[in-house]
C-alpha cells in the first residue's frame, strides 16, 4: 500500500525552501497519490505557493518554534498528524526533534558523514554528499539523494520551480519603463552576505554609464534605509526606478518575471530568478560554500564569482569549521572582492545579454 501523507521539514531561508521544493517534485512521481506537507519558516512560504505537487504548506514563525513550549505543541501536532514519510533536510534540533516524536514509517534526514547521531531521529540516515556531480550543485544533489537512497526514483527532476497563476503571469508594472530590465540585489539577506555599499555603486556606475537600461532594486523591507545609502552613492541615477518595488516574496516573484536578469548577492533571489528561466549573475560571499548552492552555471545564462575562485591564497582552508570563522567577520575578506575583479567577469556576462543597449 503507498504511503498517504508525506511530510518535508525544511526551516531556514528562502532558497533553502525553494531548492527543497525538488523533493516534492520527485516524490510524486515515487507516491502519485500521496499527500505532500512541508513545514517551512512564514517568510519563506511564497516560494512554495501554487506548486501541483505540494498539498499543503505549515508555516511558522521562526522566533516562536524556538520557544519550547511552543516546540512541545508542534511535536503533539506531527505525531497526532501520523505521517507515513518525513523527509528531513534541514537537519537541526527542532527538525529532528519532530521526526523523532512522529512515529513515522521513513524518517529520512541529512547528517554529517562519519557522524553519529545520539538518538534514533531517523530510521534513515543520509549522509551529505562528499561533492557534488551534476552542475545543479550539491544542495540539491542532497535533497534528490534523500529520496533515492530510500526509494527508486527513475529520472530525477533536479530544477526547482516556481508555479505562477495566469493573474501573476499578467503583472507588468514594467510597461512604461525603458528595456532591458535589471534587477540588482544590492544587498545579501544578512550582512555576512553584503558586499561595500561602495563596490556595489561601482558596479551599478559600469552598468549605467555603457548601457541604456532601468536599473530596480531589491532588498527587503527592513533594508530600505541601506538600500538608499547605495543609491545615493551612485551616478546615473535617472535609470535606476526606486518607485517599482515588492516587498513580498510573490511580489518579488510577479515583478523578476518581468525583468530580464538579475545581478546580486548570493540568496534566495538568485534562486528563485533561475526558477523562473532569467539569467543571473552571482556574487558569493567569502564564507558561503559555492559548490552548494552555484546551480545550473554555464559561464551564459548563469554565472558568478567567488573570492576562492579568484584569490585562492587568501584562504588558509575552506572547510565547514573555517567558514564559520569567516562568517563571523566576512568584510575583511569581501573587500579584497574588488569591483575591477568582479568587472572582470561581470562584463561578458553583461556583454553577452545586453549587447543590444550599448550606448
């Protein structure tokens, strides 16, 4: 008999949402009939919207499942809920916790390889993958294993989705702006992942001064006060559009749509402008493990930088304990990503898809 009602526990930020949404993908072509769940942070649930193959989104405030109490309630939930799969990815105290009091059939999470864990979280336990071998990158090289390590899955599916209604299809507050679009992430979702105010106007400056374009800005709706010490810093401020702006993630998702690629941090909104088919060009954090999460990059469509990649004597190691340390204080190290090597790369990228509106 197949199992009925699924559930995938994936906490944590927007691209680790949307990346885990392959999960589900995959799993319905093992259980077509089955009832998928995911459980996912409130902010993050926009990515997850109007997907076929998820039946049901929970979402929770980050700060209040930390609070035990709160914690013990959602525990009684899962088990009361009497899933058949938990699939586990996010792999952190509350995620196991919850698999562990579910009496679930398959409790399915990631670990550390050579790691032992102290109690039965699951019954089984996945090792991450040592690297990566498909061009996806190995977040989601991890997320598909979790299935078929377990169960045989013919033909995996290793692109996330974005699913957008025939309303959101018809957004376009970008009619009366001049074209090519570009969206700039002009700020990383945390400051560990925000390059200088003063690179990121560098950038913009090249951009502006060598091609006619509208430049918007993304950031979230705390970091206006940020997002406009950059803009004040910039030239050409007649093509950067400040007015068209979304402050959620469906907004954000209506809005990338419309545009015609996206150079940013590395985040959630890379992420989800893959999903919708745009091209992208990535800035990586110093600390941020780029074999994880550079996906589907051809040097084209998609591509990046990455200090390590550039600068590789600057890095003693790179491993897990080390980029931790890095992640602690990443500025020292993001200021040796200078504009002129970014440029380096950015330019053909810029080349390549915007040859047409040279000025």
């Amino acid at each position: 008999m197949q199992p009925k009602k699924i559930l995938v526990i994936q906490n944590k930020r927007i691209g680790d949402v949307l990346i885990s949404s392959v999960i589900a993908n995959n799993i319905k072509k093992v259980f077509p009939n089955s009832h998928v769940t995911y459980f996912v942070y409130d902010y993050t649930a926009g990515v997850l919207v109007n997907n076929p193959n998820i039946d049901q989104i929970i979402h929770v405030k980050e700060k209040k499942l930390k609070k035990i109490p709160n914690l013990m309630k959602t525990l009684k939930k899962v088990r009361k809920a009497k899933f058949d799969i938990i699939f586990d990815p996010y792999s952190k105290f509350q995620s196991r916790m919850m698999c562990l009091s579910s009496r679930a059939e398959y409790r399915i999470g990631l670990k550390r390889a050579h790691k032992t864990l102290k109690l039965p979280f699951y019954t089984h336990p996945v090792s991450f993958l040592e690297k990566r071998s498909k061009n996806c990158g190995k977040a989601i090289e991890d997320r598909i294993n979790l299935i078929s390590s377990v169960f045989e899955l013919d033909n995996p599916d290793y692109e996330p989705k974005i699913f957008l209604s025939s309303e959101e299809k018809q957004y376009n507050v970008l009619k009366d702006v001049d074209h090519p679009v570009i969206m700039l992430g002009v700020l990383g979702s945390t400051p560990q992942k925000s390059m200088p105010y003063e690179y990121v106007a560098d950038l913009i400056n090249y951009i502006t001064d060598h091609y006619k374009v509208t430049l918007l800005f993304n950031y979230a709706p705390h970091q206006k006060d940020e997002a406009y010490k950059i803009y004040y810093l910039c030239r050409g401020k007649d093509q950067i559009n400040l007015d068209i702006y979304e402050d959620s993630i469906r907004g954000f998702i209506k809005l990338m749509n419309q545009c015609d690629l996206l150079v940013s941090n590395e985040g959630g909104s890379v992420h989800i402008t893959k999903a919708l088919y745009k091209p992208t060009f990535t800035i990586y954090s110093p600390y941020v493990n780029k074999e994880h999460w550079s996906s589907f990059e051809d040097g084209k469509t998609h591509d990046s930088i990455h200090l390590l990649e550039e600068k590789p004597d600057l890095f003693d190691s790179f491993t897990l304990e080390e980029r931790r340390r890095i992640e602690e204080n990443p500025s020292e190290l993001y200021s040796k990503l200078t504009p002129e090597m970014i440029l380096e790369k950015l330019k053909p990228f810029l080349e390549h898809h915007l040859k047409n509106a040279r000025k």
